[in-house]
C-alpha cells in the first residue's frame, strides 16, 4: 500500500482499485455497511492504516480515511472528519481508531 496520497479522492480511487470496495460508516458499538446491511464491533475490525487529509483552504477540511478489513474479510475505506465527530462512540473503537480528543 502507498503510505501517501495526494487527496482523499485519489486515496479512495486507488484503495478501491486494489479491493478496498465496502463503504463503512462509524456507529456507536464499531461500524456498519449500510449496501451489506450488517454491523461489527471494535473486536471484529482490523484498521490496517490510516490516512489523514487537511483542507487546503479551510481547517473544517479536515478527515481521516480508515482501511479496514473486518473478521470475515470484507475489506473497505471509513472516511472520519476528525475533530468534529459529535456522536457517542465505545472506548474500544476510540482505541481501534487511535481517535485523539
């Protein structure tokens, strides 16, 4: 994997290329697929790297991009803006995610 991308939308276009094709969305327990319509919690991920992404023009811009595989191999991207998340998360996934308040 490349350690670096230039924008988020390249980052996302080149991990979908190499399989990376499930969308994640973070909830309260882990996170969930709404297309697969199944959930899994903080111990049945993997984040193998992650990506952070500053607006050029606006300090708002700000966004992380999780590459995640799961227990039962579903690999894809969770993007997070970092900073500004206002809902309750579990203590596991703030430690899965290295999230930093």
């Amino acid at each position: 994997m490349r350690n670096t991308y230039d924008s988020l939308s390249k980052a996302i276009e080149d991990l979908k290329k190499k399989g990376y094709d499930t969308d994640f969305n973070l909830v309260d327990e882990g996170i969930e697929s709404k297309h697969l319509k199944k959930n899994w919690t903080a111990e049945q991920i993997e984040v193998e790297e992650a990506f952070r992404f500053e607006g050029m023009s606006n300090p708002d811009d700000n966004s992380v991009l999780y590459v995640i595989n799961t227990h039962d191999n579903k690999k894809g991207l969770l993007v997070d803006a970092y900073g500004a998340y206002s809902g309750q998360i579990s203590k596991e996934m703030i430690q899965k995610l290295k999230i930093e308040h």
